[in-house]
C-alpha cells in the first residue's frame, strides 16, 4: 500500500488512519472527505485532500479492520479519548508498535514488529517528518550492516578468542600446532605428530575445555540477559541484579559447606538451579506486589533479594569451620573457570544449547512483549504463562552455569545492550548474535585472568566486573547524549 507523503501523517499508523494525521482512527470513514483531510492535514487543502482521498480509494476492507484493532488495542490500554488528537496519541503510545499491532491482522506478527521499527526509524530520519506523541523512540541499530556479515565477524572473533585462549599459558603452544592437535584428535594422520604429547595434554586435557567452558557461560549469559530483559520489559535486568545469581549461589554454598549428596554427582547444579529458581520468583513476586510491576520495583526488589542471598551465602561460608571449604566456596563466589574437566562441562554444554534452543523457538512472543502486555494479550498471548515458563528456564541455565563457574556479573546486562546496537531488537537475530558475541567476550576475559598477573590467576569475576561497569557507564552515557 502507497504510504502518505504528508509529513504531519508519517507518524501515524498504517492505511487511512494514517493518511488523516491525528484525526484517530475515525479517520478511516471519513479520509476520502477533502473537506475533513484538509482541515487536519494541510491548511491549504487541494493537493493533500487529493492524496488522502487516493489513500483511502486504495485502503481495502483489510486495512479498515487493521484501523479498527489498533483502536480496540488502544481503549484495552487505557484511552477513553474517541477521536481528535488525544486518540492518535494513545494509538501511538504501547511502546512505539502501534503499527506492528495492526499489521498483524493480516502477516506474521513477529515480522510486523520488526517492519513497525524499521518503519519508524525510517520516518524519524527523515527531514521534517514528526512523531505522534507518545512514540517510542526507534530502536538503535545497524541497518547498514547485514546481518550474515555480523554473524560471520563474531563467529571468526570466537574462532580467534578461542585459537589464543588454548594457544596461551605458562608452556605457549603454536597456534599451527593447535590446529594440528585438534584435527589428529578428530581424525588421527597416519604420519607422526611434530608435537610432544606434553604439549597434546595441554591443549586437549587442560585448556581446551576451560576454553569451551568459558565460551558456554558467555554465551548463556549473554542470552539469558537477553531474554530476560524482555520478559520484565526493562533494560537493567540481568541475571545478577535480579538476584538469580545469588540465589544460586546460596543453593551451590548450602552443598558445598555442608557436604550435601541428596542428588550424588548432580547434588552442586540441583541445588544451585533450586536457588536460582527461588529469587527469580521472589523478585518477581516482590515487584508487583501492591500493584503494577514497574522499573522502580523491578530493581529494588532484585538488588534487595540479591543482598539478602549474598549476605546469606557469606554467613554460610564464614561459619564453615573447614578451612579447605571455606577458601573454596569464596573463590567460587568471586567467579571463576580454574579446574575445569571435560565431565564437569557436560553438564552446563546441555543446559544452555537446550535454553537456547526453546529461546529461539520463541522469539516471536518475546518480539511482542516489546509492544507491552496489553498488546501481547490483545495478540493471543497468555503473558503469565509464557512468563513462569520462561522464568524456569532462565533459572535452569543460569543455576547450571552459576553451580560450575561461580558469579560472573556484567556479561548478562552488558552483551544485550551492545547486540541491539549491532542487529536491533528483533530476538530472531539478536538471541543468535548474544550467544556469539557473550561467548567471545569471556573466552577473552578468561585469558586475560589467566595472564595479567601470571603465575597467579585472577577470578574472571573481578575482571568482568572491571571492565563491564565502566563500559557500561559509557554506554548509558552514549544513549543519553
């Protein structure tokens, strides 16, 4: 459909509605009145009466019932406005996806939303053109940058993080020899190896599954932030600051101090999984209770939560009276991937690729959660529901993770903010891009804990918490001017 050339109608929603500016949706029965267009749209008249009413010949009945659901959508939100400028408002207000609302009437939904930001970012680009008021702003991205091309510079960065990772220790082993161990090991060559088999253990027994576990936390991480940024609809939520983290941290301490097998060699992530599970739906419970769930009472019931476990999880291991267990159960909390074995990294290997998986299953309920529950509703989708099952899957992976790698904070609120700049907001690519690029960023920070202060090692905690609270700063900043 041939969209209006108007600028005071650029920023409405799709078909008639749109080509009336901001008469609102009861613009749809009267856009072929030139009387009506030209009173709202242009004071002179003739040229946009004539536009306005080829806009509405055009329209078909699809576009009429389009009109009609953004309103219904628009009263289910609180407008009790039936027409002027206040209507157009409210139409424009459920976070910016006004349009996608409507075009889902008639295309996949998912696809609507991501046409509605393109649409949008499109509209605000353009001299002159304005905003209905309430809009969102559109979400920042790279639309110059195709997104095969992202994928493959984060691939190969991974592929180049994880070379140097293996490669670099207190015994260096060439990168060719790397390779070398790593395809005789998959297929063994009939002729004899240029390496020493010292050197083959390193590379396969000792360092190649840190690097992979590094690579896997990063990765579930960076998604798990991801995802949980959209389901409570709020930029700062991450795995950390809603207190998931420190709830799983409690649950591995518990079994750590107290020696407990309930569960035998799965006893570390159970427990850890449980804990998670357990402040994940008490922040939640917490923020809405009293009324609406907002940003304000997201955050201070998980940094809450998240001081109450961790001053919990401190008690537990200062309390131990078995030295050996105590320094252990601190290093743990600080974060870090030292000791890791090939049985100890099955385990959170299933947990992500499954998380991940069911998460890219469900991107287009995740894409609708951006236009606000009432739009989701309206859409079909049970919010609650959808919510409690992505909520226990989140706690799954991050209780997993948590149980072999200790806290890592920042991976889980830094890496989404940096994927929306790079792909946008839509999960069909940002959910892929978070894992790449989560898992590339704490393969490098485990090197660089490894090798800072050589031969002895800091936790990798420490080192993403200094570099991700400054660059995180500086992206607030970045967003804000």
């Amino acid at each position: 459909m041939t969209r209006p050339t108007d600028p005071t109608g650029a920023a409405g929603a799709t078909g008639a509605a749109v080509a009336t500016g901001v008469t609102g949706v009861t613009g749809v029965t009267g856009a072929g009145d030139p009387a009506r267009a030209d009173g709202v749209t242009d004071p002179t008249g003739a040229a946009v009466a004539a536009e306005v009413t080829a806009t509405a010949d055009v329209t078909d009945a699809t576009s009429v019932a389009v009109a009609a659901r953004a309103a219904r959508v628009t009263r289910a939100s609180g407008s009790t406005e039936a027409s002027g400028s206040t209507e157009a408002s409210g139409v424009t207000e459920a976070s910016g996806v006004t349009e996608a609302v409507g075009a889902t009437e008639a295309v996949d939904a998912a696809a609507a939303v991501d046409a509605a930001e393109r649409t949008k970012a499109a509209a605000t680009g353009r001299p002159g053109a304005r905003t209905a008021p309430g809009a969102a702003a559109p979400v920042p991205g790279r639309p110059g940058v195709p997104y095969p091309l992202v994928l493959a510079l984060l691939g190969a960065l991974v592929v180049v993080s994880a070379t140097f990772g293996i490669a670099t220790g207190s015994i260096s082993v060439p990168a060719d020899q790397v390779w070398g161990i790593l395809l005789h090991r998959v297929h063994p060559a009939p002729a004899d190896p240029t390496w020493t088999p010292v050197r083959e253990t390193i590379v396969i027994d000792v360092r190649l599954p840190r690097v992979l576990l590094a690579g896997v936390v990063g990765a579930g991480l960076a998604v798990s932030g991801m995802a949980l940024q959209a389901l409570v609809r709020n930029p700062l939520a991450d795995p950390m600051l809603l207190g998931v983290s420190s709830g799983a941290s409690v649950g591995a301490v518990l079994v750590v101090v107290f020696n407990l097998t309930l569960f035998g060699a799965f006893s570390l992530p159970v427990a850890a999984f449980l804990g998670a599970l357990a402040a994940l739906v008490a922040v939640y419970l917490l923020a809405r209770s009293g009324g609406r769930m907002t940003t304000v009472r997201l955050v201070l019931a998980g940094v809450a939560t998240a001081e109450v476990l961790s001053a919990l999880a401190s008690f537990l291991i200062v309390t131990s009276d078995d030295p050996h267990k105590t320094q252990s159960a601190l290093r743990w909390m600080l974060g870090g991937l030292a000791g890791t074995t090939w049985t100890v990294l099955w385990i959170p290997v299933g947990a992500v690729l499954l998380g991940t998986a069911v998460l890219l299953g469900v991107c287009r309920p995740l894409n609708l959660l951006l236009a606000g529950e009432e739009a989701a509703v309206a859409l079909g989708l049970d919010v609650h529901r959808f919510r409690a099952a992505l909520f226990t899957l989140v706690a799954l992976m991050i209780g997993t993770i948590v149980a072999v790698s200790g806290q890592i904070g920042f991976v889980g609120l830094i890496m989404p903010h940096v994927v929306r700049l790079l792909v946008g907001a839509d999960h069909r690519r940002a959910l892929p891009t978070a894992a790449l690029l989560g898992a590339a960023f704490l393969i490098a920070a485990d090197l660089a804990a490894r090798t800072a202060m050589s031969p002895e090692e800091i936790p990798v905690g420490i080192l993403t918490a200094l570099v991700g609270g400054p660059f995180f700063l500086w992206l607030m900043r970045r967003r804000t001017t």
